[in-house]
RNA sequence: GGACGAUUAGCUCAGUUGGUUAGAGCGCUACCUUGACAGGGUAGAGGUCGUAGGUUCGAAUCCUACAUCGUUCACCA
C-alpha cells in the first residue's frame, strides 16, 4: 500500500540504480528499429545547471517514449574539455594554491588537469543520475579520449590536404588575459562609453594638419599611414605627400582608398595594419609595413617609445595627456561604441597580427547550404525559423580561426623544421621536426561529436547514424549546430542528425538570463532535493513552448509536485480497492456506461499525446494529461466508480485507466510512475519494458458515451443552482417526467445520490419549495427546506433565457449566411445546429417556468 | 541598420494547418472535516487577445504598417 502523502525522497533514491542493476539504459537489441540521440557534452568547468536539466530532461523523454514504443534506443553520454575555460578554471586553482601554472613544466600542469576532469566528471555523473537521465553508460566518450583525439586528427590532416585548412598571418581576435587567440563568435560585442579622439597630423612642410579621429590613439605608434577617399575634393590634392606622426615624429604617407568614407568624422583615416582588420587589408593593397606597438599581452612594446612596457588603457591616458600637452588634440568626444570582449575571459580583445591557423569556409558552407535543398538529406530544425538563422550566419560566413595558445586541448599535428611545415597523423620520424605547440578551438571536435562517438574514423556504427535527433539551446546554433553540419557533410556524406530540436534559455523569475555575476543561478540538485527530479522534470518540460525561453518559477514547480501527489493519492486509492484482485479478476467485459466513457476519453488521450509527442510538443502533452488525469479520471471517473467498486470489471477498469496513465506520463516523470507501476497487481519488472499505450481505432463515440456527459451536465447543473441560491444539505430531487432524462437518472439514481449528496425521489409534500432546472431534454425539480428562492429562481431564469436568446439569434444569423453553409466544413456547420436544436429545446422549458412564476 | 521573437485574465504562460462562447497554473471570492488527496473538493469572478488598416462567410491565428520590450548579426576609423 502506497504511503498517505507523496513522498519524493523515498519515491527517487533507489530507483536510478535498480534501472542500472536491470541494463534498462543500454543499447543493443537487434531485433529493433534504433534509435539514437548524442548528449551536447557538457563542459568539464563545474556543475550542471538548470538550463542543461532542461536539454537532458528533452532528451531522456524522446529516449524513454521511443524505447517504450518499441525502439532499440541509444543515448550517448559524453563530456567536453572546454578548452579555454577548463584552462582557466585550473589555473585559478592552481594560483589559489600558490603556483603560477605557466611556470609549471606542461607534463605536470596536464596531470592536474586529467586529474581535475575525473573530479568534474563525476560530479557530473552524479547529476545526470539524479535526473534520471537513461544514458547508456557503456558507450561514454570525452572530446579527448583516444578515438576522438584519432577523429580530430584525421579530420585536421584531410582538410589541410584538401586546402581547406591553412595557416597564415593575419588580424585575429586575441584575448590578452587568456593569452589565447579567439574566433570571431567567441567575441561579444558590448557597448562602452569611448571617446572619439580627433588628432593633429602635420602636413610634412606645412603648418597645415589633418584632423585625424581614433578611438584608439595608442595604436598610432603602429601607423603606417592616413588615408583618405580619393575623390574627396577636401583632400585629394594632399595624396602622395606626408604627415607627421604626433609624438613618434615620423613620416608616413598620405594615400587614397575607396575604404574611407566621406561623410563620417573627418573623412581621414589613420593606418595601423597591423592593430585592426580593416586597415590590415588597406595596407595589403598599399604594400604598407605591419608596425606592431601592441604586445600579446596588452602592454605596449618599444615601438611605442617611452610608454613601452605600459598596459595600452595606461598608455592611452598619458599619450593623450602628452598630445594635449603639445597641442596636437582638437577635440575630444565621449561616444558609446561597441567594443570586442572575450567570452570567457570579459577582457577587451585585441585585435592581433599573429601566425594562425584557418579553416577556409566558404566551400564548405556552401555544401552546407545546398544540402538544406536536398529533401532527403537535409536537417529539419524545430521549431523551423531556426533553419533561417543557420542559413543566414552559413551565407555570411569568415574563415574559422582554430588555433588556440592553450595547454588544453588537441595539439595541432603540425610539426615544423626551419621553414617546412609537415601535417600528418604522426610525428614525422626524422630528426628536428618541433610540433606546433598550440591546440585546436574546442569546437573543432565538438564538431566530430555526432560521429567521433559512434566509432569514426575506424568504423562507424551506421546503425545509429546520423543521430535521429539532437536537442539543444539556439544560443549555440553558430557555435556547434552548423559546425558539426559542416563537417558531417564533408566527412560522412550524410547529415549528422535528421531533426534539431531547438529550445530557449532558462531565465529567473523576472526574465533575466542565470549567470554568475548577478548570483540569479538556480542549482537543479536543491530543487531536487526539495520537490524531487519528477517535479523538476514536469515544471521544465511543459512549461514553454518550443524554441520559447522558460522562466524559472518555484511555485510552477510546487504545482507540478502537487500534481504528482494527486496521481499518488488516485494511485493509492486505485490500490485500496485492488486488494487481493487476481490475474483472473482482470476483465474488461459488461462495463457501465461509466466505464465506457473513461475508455473512451483515455483513448482520445492516447492519441492527442502521442501526436503531439511526435512532434516534440510536449507542453501540449503536458496539459493534455494534466486535464485528464487531474479532471476525467480524478474529479469524475474515481468519484463515479465509488458506487460501483464491488464490480470486478470496474475494479479492472480503474487498473486499467491507472496503468496507461502511468505509462503515458513516464517520460516525463520516471520515478513515480516506475514505483506505482511496480505496485499494481498486474505488471512487468519495470514500465520501462512496458508498451507505451497505443490508440485503439476501434473505440468509438456512442450514445452511452453521451449519456455520462449528460450525467455530468446534471450534476454540475444542481451544484449550480444550489450554490448560487445558497441552499443547504436538507434538499431532494424529483424526476418524474417519464422521459429519456428520467430513465437515465433512474438507472443512475446510486451514482447521483452519491455525487449529489441527496435522494431523487418520486414526489414531494407541499412543506418543500421547488425550483424547476431545465435542461435541453427535460425538467428537474428541486425541492427544499427554507424561504422561497422565487426572486433567485426567476432573475437566474431570465439571465439563462437572455444568453440563450442571444446564442440562438447568433446562430441563427451564422446559419442563414450562405457563405458559411457552402463554405465551412460541413462537420462545424452541423454542430452548430445540433447546438442551436438543443437550445431551442431548452428554451421552451425555460419560458414555460417563467410564464408559471 | 538587418533579421528574429514577444505583446492574450492581477502574475507566469498555452492556444495544435483560420471555425464563431479564448484555456491552464498561481492568485482572488463563496461554500465544504464527502469513506484517495485540506499541498484537497465544489461553484464562481476576471480577457473588446499591443494599435490601425486589410483579406475572409468567419481572424488571437493570415497580410500590411506602426508602437513597446527583448534577442541576435553587422557595424565607420
């Protein structure tokens, strides 16, 4: 017998291992349709928050609901190193504990970080368990395990092979607290208050100047000449001569080019190609020097005089306390400007002329989009304006800057000696070759995981490929989604994964993304521990829509407990009354009408959720089954049976309904329903081998099925009136009109008596007043004890008569327009006059009260 | 500036190819120690679906414009 309250701790804590223990979460049955999804591998940087409970939590339902269907399921588990941050976070362990990491030998300082990965990877395993999450154990990888680290090879020596990898000195992003070298998605563009800073150049000979605008003076030490458009009548005269660089004193020349544009600041430009990206190309089609005066690390080298060694913020403020100084500063602007911060790090990027190495994407981003033309080929995102998102960030697409300045990480199998340059799977056996000491951007083999974890390069598991689904945020579409597109395309020829499904962002109670610095995070395991993973599962699972972000909102999830507690407590009365019930009890035959109508309304369930499971709509579920649970089977069907619970077949019918429910709601909260299931009479060793239930073609709508709604009608009616008109216990009811209502409250009269709390009875002394309650096929009275209810009785009358009336013209007024009759589907048009025959019916017996009154 | 999303009850959100009386949870009102559940039951109140046009027999839903909020991409030194 189930406990009187609901109690997640003892409901939760032995099940995940009891699943373990049975092999309930491994893959391999032959005989099935697979099925499989990968894990987004989460980062080894700390613990799981919300937002990856809510990705997994998607993921273990699609699992559980395909394995119940029938299909041989595989989840993949997995981790990622997450270069840059992983890095990070060891190295500020490392500092705390009093060592400076970059002063640790690479071997020693790689140990720490193995040894740091099994810490967080079991942490991570932890959680996972608490969710409840039915991964297969035996098939999990790390992004640097040995297959994966082959993969990332095999697929850096091809695309070097194929051009489509190179190396090459240019602008690139560079985090100078990292000291790492960055892609461009992993720069956030922020918008800061600046200043727009307009210098004097002197024109070389001439006390005349240029006015000059930069946001950045430090990098003048790097300028290699001003530019201006060469049409503009201002200046295109001075083209060819020189300027004299404030402060360094030296000569650069003036030059025209069509990047300058006229009609913003001065129209003057300064050059400094080896400091910012567009000037970079300007000075390649000037053939001007590359001056650095910027180091790696933020501080400025000798170029920049007698501020070397400066940070460049320090630098900028005394440059222009100096240029002030001697005059050569017209003005200074404050503007807000949008200026580069690393993702990880929050420190302002430099723009860095540096040696790296390239993905070069065109080629393959076109291969990526045509494919999304291939009907047979091509993912399917849902929800599906995420495909524009792809295809846009795909057609805009820049070379992918690969190459970090880490420990952490794949080592580019890239060897060197003096100039020649080898790449290849190994290291080449002779004597003198250096392999590049960098390592690849962490989603270079994030990009492989699709595959790299079903076994490629050695042997592809083609069983499970491409992946059915993958489910993850839209914040890494750019990130992750596309990449592993790419590289599945060029690397399989076939698309990684058939459907993405694609959810938003968990936010606080006000809406406002969970991060660190505003301490809003909500950590999953605490909502576990005090309302259990089922709770948590159900809040995070029916709550949004999908592609919607989900705000996090304790008393949803309170909601969802209380929404277990009522199927527990159905659940506990469902078992009272099966005590002692028998493998031979169970039949289904001679059901009431009652019972009927719950068959009925589970099967139409049964088919609403699963159409709506199919297509990963499972806030839709989620309701579906709360409306059902909660009203059909709690608030009608459990109060209707209690007159009939003698019956074994009403008896089995409660099983029966109990049962599907419980597989029905599994995917979403596994733990209840596995130790409800494991304590119905008739059951298999888990509900996670159990059929998931299927919609039965041959249960039809009949009359019977009406006759309980009209039942139910009754019932709410009488409620009403007795409410409204404020009437007590002490009451009867009289049907004694000898028509279809009677029969039917005749052969009902336990199950009315029950619900209503009262007798029907043939007649009724004259010490009773009555109130008569039309219905659409009849009259019934009420009669009672207490003052006369006439002026209640007669106002309640007109305003049921008056919102009759207004239905009955509005239909009428819908039916006699021909455009709808000929062009509405003709199943509405006839429910309407089926509603509009029931009120005209039921308005006669309304009118014939009032004129009695 | 481009793109996308949101705007529906006091709050947080649904609304399934357009179907006429727009739903839920929480909150609110009144009543109820009913034999599964008071974290419950019963019955209610509460919305001209951001604004203005349009298409249609019919619009919360489709189209156009605008407004507000948010996300994202691209940004000119």
């Amino acid at each position: 017998m189930l406990d009187k309250k609901y109690n997640h701790h003892d409901v939760e804590f032995d099940k995940y291992q009891f699943w373990l223990d049975n092999d309930l979460f491994k893959a391999g049955d032959m005989s099935k349709e697979p099925f499989c999804v990968v894990i987004p591998p989460p980062n080894i940087t700390g613990k799981l928050h919300l937002g990856h409970a809510w990705d997994t939590t998607l993921q273990d339902m699609i699992i559980r609901y395909k394995k119940m269907d029938g299909y041989d399921t595989l989840w993949v588990p997995g981790m990622d190193h997450a270069g840059i941050a992983t890095q990070a976070k060891i190295d500020a362990r490392l500092r705390s504990e009093g060592f400076n990491p970059r002063d640790m030998k690479k071997s020693e300082w790689l140990a720490r970080a193995w040894s740091w990965k099994d810490e967080y990877a079991s942490i991570i395993r932890q959680q996972w368990a608490k969710l409840g999450l039915s991964l297969d154990y035996s098939r999990e990888c790390f992004t640097m395990d040995e297959n994966l680290s082959l993969a990332v090879r095999k697929v850096f020596v091809d695309l070097y092979n194929k051009g489509f990898i190179y190396r090459g000195e240019r602008i690139i992003n560079f985090d100078p607290i990292a000291m790492t070298a960055l892609s461009n998605i992993e720069v956030i563009y922020k918008e800061i208050e600046g200043a727009f800073y307009y210098l004097k150049y002197m024109i070389e000979g001439t006390n005349d100047y240029l006015s000059v605008a930069t946001t950045r003076p430090e990098t003048l030490f790097g300028d290699t000449a001003v530019a201006v458009h060469p049409k503009d009548e201002r200046y295109k005269h001075l083209i060819g001569k020189r300027v004299v660089l404030p402060i360094a004193n030296k000569l650069i020349p003036i030059i025209g080019d069509e990047y300058v544009d006229m009609s913003f600041g001065t129209g003057v430009v300064k050059i400094t190609p080896a400091h910012d990206p567009n000037d970079f190309e300007v000075g390649n089609r000037h053939h001007l020097d590359r001056v650095r005066c910027i180091k790696a690390d933020g501080h400025m080298n000798d170029s920049a005089l007698k501020y070397n060694g400066l940070d460049r913020f320090e630098c900028r403020h005394q440059l222009v306390e100096d240029l002030e100084k001697h005059g050569l500063i017209i003005k200074i602007e404050k503007i807000k400007h949008a200026v580069g911060h690393s993702e990880r790090s929050n420190a302002i990027v430099e723009p860095y002329l540096s040696k790296q190495w390239f993905v070069k994407m065109d080629e393959l981003a076109e291969k990526a989009l045509d494919n999304q033309n291939n009907k047979d080929n091509r993912v399917k995102f849902i929800p599906k304006r995420f495909e524009k998102i792809f295809t846009n960030w795909m057609e805009d697409i820049q070379d992918w800057c690969i190459s970090r300045q880490l420990w952490w990480g794949h080592q580019i199998p890239a060897w060197y000696k003096e100039d020649q340059i080898y790449v290849g799977m190994e290291a080449p056996t002779e004597d003198g070759w250096v392999q590049d000491s960098d390592v690849l951007d962490t989603w270079f083999s994030s990009a492989l995981w699709p595959f790299a974890t079903l076994g490629w390069p050695h042997n592809l598991d083609g069983r499970y490929f491409p992946n059915n689904v993958l489910v993850t945020g839209y914040d890494i579409i750019f990130f992750w989604v596309s990449r592993m597109i790419f590289q599945s395309l060029e690397f399989t020829k076939q698309r990684p994964f058939n459907d993405v499904l694609i959810h938003g962002l968990i936010r606080d109670k006000q809406g406002l993304k969970m991060t660190k610095s505003l301490g809003n995070g909500v950590d999953p395991m605490d909502v576990i521990e005090e309302y259990g993973a089922d709770a948590l599962r159900f809040f995070l699972t029916t709550n949004s829509s999908p592609g919607q972000d989900l705000r996090y909102d304790e008393d949803k999830v309170t909601s969802s407990w209380n929404f277990i507690n009522k199927l527990w407590n159905a659940s506990r009365f469902v078992l009272m009354n099966l005590e002692g019930f028998k493998e031979s009890d169970y039949k289904l035959d001679n059901s009431t009408i009652i019972d009927k109508w719950i068959i009925y309304k589970l099967n139409e369930t049964i088919k609403v959720v699963r159409k709506h499971m199919d297509k990963y709509e499972f806030n839709v579920v989620g309701s579906t089954l709360y409306n059902f649970i909660w009203d059909d089977f709690c608030d009608w069907y459990i109060e209707l049976s209690k007159t009939n619970l003698e019956n074994q077949t009403t008896k089995s019918v409660l099983l029966y309904v109990l049962g599907n429910i419980l597989q029905l709601l599994h995917p979403f909260t596994p733990y209840v329903t596995e130790h409800i299931y494991q304590m119905l009479p008739l059951h298999q060793k888990s509900i996670m081998i159990s059929s998931y239930p299927t919609y039965d073609k041959s249960i039809k709508w009949d009359e019977d099925i009406e006759k309980v709604n009209i039942i139910i009608e009754i019932i709410t009616k009488i409620r009403t009136i007795k409410q409204e008109n404020k009437i007590g216990k002490d009451y009867f009811l009289i049907s004694n009109l000898n028509n279809e209502i009677d029969i039917l409250i005749k052969d009902n009269f336990d199950t009315f008596n029950k619900l209503l709390k009262t007798k029907f009875i043939e007649s009724l002394d004259n010490s009773y007043k009555k109130i008569d309650i039309p219905f659409s096929y009849g009259t019934i009275i009420l009669g009672y004890k207490g003052s006369d209810k006439e002026d209640e009785m007669l106002s309640n009358l007109q305003k049921e008569r008056d919102m009759l009336l207004s239905n009955i013209s509005r239909r009428e007024k819908l039916l006699s327009n021909e455009g709808y009759i000929n062009k509405a589907p003709k199943e509405i048009v006839d429910e309407e006059r089926r509603k509009l025959e029931e009120e005209c019916n039921k308005i006669k017996f309304i009118e014939e009260k009032l004129s009695e009154l």
